[in-house]
C-alpha cells in the first residue's frame, strides 16, 4: 500500500440495509448528486485499480457499494441523487436505502459530499448538510471537477462555497479536488484517514 493511495477492493452492492456487511468497521460514506464525479474520486484516491464504475448514465448507482480500504475500514459509494430521469419510485428507494444506512451506522465516522466546483449548492445538498450536522457527523466538502475552471474563478467559487456552508471563508473542511491533476488528492485521503483513526 502506498501512502498516497488507498488499498481498495470491492466486497458487495447492497440494496436492502438488512444486508449491510455484519463486520464491526468503522466507515467513510462518499455522497453526491448523480454525476458529480464518486466513482471517479474513488478510483483516484485507490491504487490505480478501477474499482468503482464510472457510468455515462447517471442515476446508475441504484445501492450502498461497500469497499475495504487499506484492510480496516469500508468506504461507502452511496446512490448518487438528483436525477431527473430517475423514476420517482426509485428516487423513494434511493432515499430510504440511503438514510437508513446513514442512521442506523454507529460505525459510520464521516461522509464525504461531493459538489460540482461549477454549480451552485442544490436542495439535496443542504438537505444531506442539515443531516449530517444535526447529527454531528463530521464531513468533508469536496469541490469536484476543479481542472474545468481557471485558478481565479476556482477560488472565487471555493470561497463562495465556504462561505455558504461554514459561514467563515477560512474556516471548514472544504477542499477543491481534480482526478486530473490531483488537486486535492492528498487532502481527501488524510482526512479520511483520520475520520477511522
């Protein structure tokens, strides 16, 4: 395992959460609307190996996709949210398997939410925010795509996003992230590290 990366393999798709792996691990979820760039991240931030599908679909992720990471604790894809095209009886689903997961998960130790650097935060967002902060459970703002925009508007749209979320520009766990370039890459991993130390 290289320090930069974590060891990653897949364990199981879970569509029921009766069905979440019984092990006692800490956990990591990894949230964000339809499209936003999960799979994309987690192949990243894992040794080079594709284990998470990117899909030109989006709204394909339909489960709770368990990983080991570095032999101790499982990184969670959740269902992305947000799209349209996704019928409303699976948009149901989604938002049953998804909150379930995240209430009844003692073991769950932060969440990482992905937002498009070139959006503007979404009622699904603030909504998984409240949660998570009514709930004290740590979280990591992760600004995606940051390589699509140039350095002056990435930070005008950091700081923006800062702002909104943490209501300090200096202050918050926010970090503008590119699988391109690697922006970011370092940060999201010590954080998740030190979310399951």
């Amino acid at each position: 395992m290289r320090s930069g990366q974590l060891s990653a393999s897949f364990i199981t798709s879970v569509y029921d959460n009766g069905k979440v792996p019984s092990e006692n691990r800490k956990a990591v979820a990894i949230a964000g609307r339809s499209n936003v760039g999960k799979s994309t991240l987690i192949n990243s931030i894992t040794e080079g190996k594709k284990i998470a599908k990117v899909s030109a679909t989006p709204g394909k992720t339909q489960a709770l996709n368990f990983f080991m990471a570095d032999d101790k604790f499982h990184l969670v894809d959740l269902p992305g949210y947000g799209f349209a095209k996704v019928p409303l009886e699976v948009k149901k689903s989604w938002g049953k398997l998804v909150e379930g997961y995240l209430t009844e998960n003692p073991n769950l130790m932060g969440l990482v939410l992905l937002i498009d650097c070139r959006r503007e935060l979404q009622s699904d967002d603030i909504t998984l925010l409240d949660w998570v902060v009514n709930r004290d459970v740590p979280f990591l703002i992760v600004m995606t795509k940051a390589d699509k925009l140039n350095r002056s508007k990435l930070n005008q749209a950091v700081r923006k996003m800062r702002k909104l979320i943490f209501g300090d520009e200096d202050e918050g766990n926010l970090v503008p992230f590119s699988a391109k370039s690697n922006l970011g890459k370092k940060e999201v991993l010590q954080w998740i590290r030190k979310s399951v130390a």
